[in-house]
C-alpha cells in the first residue's frame, strides 16, 4: 500500500500542464474589407465597419458597447450590391476595445446566396 500511495503523491506533487488552445478556431476562409454596416436589436442601434468576413461571419469596428451572446439584425452595404447584405441574426462571439465579432446566426436562402458571391469575388480580388 505504500508503494501506491507515494505513486499518487508523485502524479499531484507537480502542476498539471494545461492543454494549449489553438488561436485560429475559424473554418471558413476571412477576406479582409471595409464595407460600412449598421445593425440593430436590443434596443441598441449602431453602425461601423465590417473589417474581416467569412461564410460564417465577421468582425466590426464599432464605438458601440455589445456583450457576448447578443443577437442583432445587420446590414452590410457591399459596395457593387443594390441593396444592403441583410443577415436576420447575428450573435456577438467575442468583444474587444475596438470592436467586436458575430457569426450569422440566421440568414434567408437568397442573402446567403449573396454573400457567397461577394465572398468569391473578394477571393478573386486577392
């Protein structure tokens, strides 16, 4: 029993490491843009710019105070587009001194169609 009981105090004498995270959690290629973007939901209405977008979703340089795990409707004006690029939901992923990151949580067949243009004709640009 001796022998055993030193091997547990061996295991926990030392620190555990910890498992190190990846930075890049992001599966869907980032094109970096300026496109100028408005969103709205609760009760907040802001605007700024779109900086980096993917498939999945994308960061916005804003003055606006968010929290992570708000939900917002947003509208990207891509130059080129007739109308603004209308996401129904975003949820804000993650907040930073200037600005903050969503995922498109909700977005109608026919935009998401868009944004797939839009998205390949910035990867044509690059």
């Amino acid at each position: 029993m001796k022998k055993l009981t030193s091997l547990f105090k061996a295991e926990i004498a030392g620190p555990i490491p910890a498992k190190p995270r990846p930075d890049e959690r992001r599966v869907q290629p980032r094109f970096t843009t300026q496109f100028r973007s408005t969103f709205s939901g609760n009760k907040q209405e802001g605007q700024g710019r779109t900086l980096d977008i993917s498939a999945g979703g994308c960061k916005i340089e804003s003055d606006m105070k968010v929290e992570p795990g708000s939900k917002f409707e947003c509208r990207l004006h891509v130059p080129g587009l007739d109308w603004p690029l209308r996401i129904d939901e975003a949820t804000v992923r993650w907040v930073d001194a200037n600005g903050f990151g969503i995922a498109f949580s909700r977005i109608a067949p026919e935009e998401f169609a868009k944004l797939k243009t839009v998205l390949s004709d910035l990867e044509g640009e690059g």
